[in-house]
C-alpha cells in the first residue's frame, strides 16, 4: 500500500515538473506576443520587441531590441529604442491577480524627439496612455466593481545612460543630442494598477527628464551650433562656385 502510494506522488510530482517545464517553455513566446499585441493599444504607436528570455529559477528575464515606434506623420525612425532591458519578475505572482515586477532596468536607451506642429512625438504618445489609462479607470467604475484583469506593480524602472536626439529635417540625423539624466521611480503602480496606468507614469516621467532645463538647453547649443556649420558650408560652397565663374 505504502509502495503503490509512493509511486502514485512520483507520477503525481513528475507530471508538475513537466507541466512547470512546459509553461516555462511556453512563458518566453507568450509576453512577447503579449508585448507586441497589447502594447500598441496603450501607446498608439507600434511597440515591438524581438524576444524575451526568462530563467525560472531566478524570476529573471531579458528583452531584446526594443522598439517604440512614432505616432502617425512624425518621419524620424523611432521614438525610442533599446538593445536589451533587463527584468526582475516575481513568477509566482504571474498566478495572482497582480502581477509584480521587482525590477526593470533600461541601458542607454536611444531616444528621437520630433518637433511637429507645437507639439513633438512623446507627448502625443504620453498623452494617448493618460487617455488610455484614464478609460480603463473609467470602465473599471462603472458598474462600482474594478474591471476584471490583470494588474500590474513595478516596484522599480530604472533608466540609465540614455540619450535623446533633436530630429529636424534641415539637419543631418544625430546633429543635436543631449545625454538624459538616469531615472529611478519607485512602486509604480502602487498597489496594482492597471497597466496602461503604470505606463502612463512611466512615460510622463521620461517626458520630464526629456524637457528638463539641462536637456533642452544641451539641445539648443548643439542645435545653433549644427546651424551655424551648415551656415558656414553653404556659404563656402558659395563662394568656391562664385570662384569658378569669374
């Protein structure tokens, strides 16, 4: 009797271990079909990444080339991307009703920003997840109930060794650029968000460290100092055709 029940938790545990595996096979496809098809709705851009790579035992991952398209009629590249972002996961929590990330960091992100019409590419995309996030709050109130779903808790983001590049069309791409201050937030979400509300922070938090005073002023000196070089070539380009027609 005790044999046959022996065997019976083997088979029993040997059948978890395959079932853990095949989630754990399957874990890697299904954020970064989750990534590609939902992160669109929140941003209003194209979001896409490569692959992502996560250990099981350590709750670790790996997301390579980021990429955060631009809003419709900006012509620069991207708005953002990134080679790889690191990631921190709490698996069990993946099983909850709140999802916990421990940590996400970004290494030298690259980063456009496009001025167009008083406006520039970031801030329409942070203020399309503002809207989203604000619908979602919406939805989950109702009916007095919160919206059936997953919620989302970042207890860090960090952002390091990033640059922002100044797109204009009358300069050659990277002229103007500037490096962007590291970032650190802390318990975004807070409790559990929904995530177009984590991401809306997230994304208004970068629109900050984009527009601080020591960006935009770096900005501004390699833009007029780009300006005045193409000033001074045309004007040399001038002056040679001006020499072989007299």
């Amino acid at each position: 009797m005790k044999k046959t029940l022996f065997i019976t938790a083997a088979v029993i545990a040997a059948a978890l271990i395959a079932a853990a595996a095949l989630v754990i096979n399957r874990l890697d496809t299904i954020i970064t079909k989750a990534i590609n098809a939902y992160g669109p709705g929140i941003t209003g851009t194209e979001v896409r990444i490569d692959d992502v790579r996560v250990s099981f035992l350590s709750g670790e991952a790996t997301v390579t080339n980021f990429l955060l398209g631009n809003p419709r009629g900006y012509r620069s590249a991207h708005a953002a991307t990134a080679a790889s972002i690191s990631v921190d996961l709490e698996i069990g929590s993946l099983l909850q009703d709140t999802i916990v990330v421990k940590r996400i960091e970004v290494v030298q992100p690259d980063i456009i920003c496009e001025k167009r019409g008083g406006t520039d590419n970031f801030k329409v995309i942070a203020r399309h997840a503002e809207q989203k996030a604000k619908e979602a709050g919406m939805a989950g109130g109702a009916t007095g109930k919160e919206k059936p779903g997953k919620k989302l808790l970042i207890r860090e983001f960090v952002v390091k060794g990033g640059r922002v590049t100044l797109y204009t069309p009358d300069l050659p791409s990277g002229t103007a650029s500037a490096a962007i201050p590291d970032m650190h937030l802390r318990k975004v979400g807070g409790d559990g968000a929904e995530p177009s509300a984590v991401f809306s922070r997230i994304l208004a938090a970068l629109y900050d460290r984009l527009t601080m005073p020591i960006v935009v002023d770096t900005l501004n000196r390699s833009l007029l100092e780009a300006r005045r070089t193409a000033e001074k070539g045309t004007r040399s380009i001038t002056d040679r055709i001006k020499e072989i027609f007299k």
